[in-house]
C-alpha cells in the first residue's frame, strides 16, 4: 500500500474511532458522574490515608467520566497547535481541581442535578460554538479561554457532589482528596492522549472538514440528551 493511502486508511479508522468514542459517551452520557457500587464501598469504609487507591479511582473516573469527554472533545477539536491544547486543558484541569477540592474539603453544597444539568449544557455551548452559532447568530464570539475555566469549576462541583453524598472518613481525607484530583489529572491525559491520536490521523483528510459539523452536531445532541436526563432528576427529586 503507498503512502497516501496508509495515511487515508488510518484516518479513515481514526475517524469510526472518533465516531466510536463519541457514540458511547452519547449512550452512557445520563450516568457520567456514577461512582461504582464497589467503589462507593471502598470510599465508605476506607479510613485513614490511602494515596495509590485514590490514584486509581480518580484516574478511572474520569476515563470513564464522558461528559468531561465530551466537554474536551469540544474543547479541542478545532485546536491543532500543541500549545493551544495544553493550555485549555490546564485552564479546565485549574477549575475542575479548585472547585472539587473545595467541595469535598470545604463542605461547599450544591444541588447535584442542577449542577449535572450545567455539565450537560457546557457540552451544548461548546459544540454550539465549534458550529459558529454565537458569530452566525449573535455577532461575537465568548472568550474561549474564561469559558473553559468557568466551564471547569462546574465539572469540578459535578463530581464533588458525587463524593459529598458518601459517608467518606475524615481520617487522612485531604491526603485522599489531593490523591483522587491527582488521579483525575491523569485520567484527563490518558483519555485526551488517546482521542488526541485519533483526531491527528482524522484531520489529516478531507472528511474532516466535511463531518466537522455532523460530529459536533452530535456532540450538542449529548449534551442536550445529559442536560434534559439531569433536569428530570430535578423535578423528579
């Protein structure tokens, strides 16, 4: 096989990948902030300071943590310069540490369903600005930069609310805590790597271009599907 069309066929596959991802963040969107009935277990009976455990379990949530993956699919899939990524994902990764730490460990309380709801729409705003819909429609465009930080401070509530309704030890709880962001952190660049890798070989071909507004189309239609999902919760509680 030549060259260009090894580069084709990879993109090609790169891009069912990325449809693939997308897919299954879209059908687990209603259950991205779940903590596992065997986790809840451990973080219950858990006492004092266990930092490899908690490593673990925040690095696994966000893996599978799909509404923080489709806020950052969206975050970065017009970004094409290393640099541009690294600091968008440092501006989310800030808000999202601040706002969990500050949650658990400072007793801040808000309605999970609400703040889930706001998750979903952060994924509604992004995708609606990747289609140029704040230019096309309002004639400006919101600074990208605040939005992911402010954006951030919400997906970092989301999770804490998850880990307030727990009955989690006070013994060796900051250690834990500072150990479980530090595990979200590495979650966010495993799983950001891997879609990264996808999104290269994608870009490198004309269907690209074309399937851009399909995908982030779709990727509004998630976030609404979360949003909604968290809204009847809401009214249900």
């Amino acid at each position: 096989m030549s060259l260009p069309k090894l580069i084709e066929a990879r993109a090609a596959l790169a891009a069912r990948v990325f449809f693939g991802i997308l897919m299954c963040a879209w059908g687990g969107a209603a259950l991205a902030h779940g903590v596992g009935e065997a986790d809840q277990q451990f973080l219950t009976n858990n006492a004092g300071a266990q930092i490899v455990p908690f490593i673990y379990l925040g690095a696994k949530h966000m893996v599978t943590g799909y509404d923080h993956l489709l806020f950052l699919v969206g975050v970065i899939f017009f970004l094409y310069r290393l640099k541009e990524v690294a600091l968008y994902v440092t501006l989310f990764a800030v808000g999202h540490s601040v706002t969990l730490l500050s949650g658990v460990l400072g007793g801040l309380h808000v309605n999970a369903y609400i703040i889930d709801a706001i998750i979903g729409l952060s994924v509604v705003y992004k995708a609606f600005d990747n289609l140029n819909g704040f230019k096309t429609l309002f004639g400006f465009e919101p600074p990208q930069r605040t939005a992911v930080l402010i954006f951030g401070f919400f997906h970092g509530f989301g999770l804490a609310t998850k880990l307030q309704e727990l009955s989690l030890s006070q013994d060796g709880l900051v250690t834990n805590m500072i150990s479980f962001n530090v595990g979200v952190e590495i979650g966010q660049f495993l799983a950001l790597g891997a879609i990264l890798i996808a999104m290269n070989y994608w870009r490198q071909t004309a269907s690209f271009l074309r399937h851009a507004n399909v995908a982030n189309v779709l990727l509004m239609a998630a976030g609404f599907l979360l949003t909604g999902y968290q809204l009847a919760g809401y009214v249900m509680e």
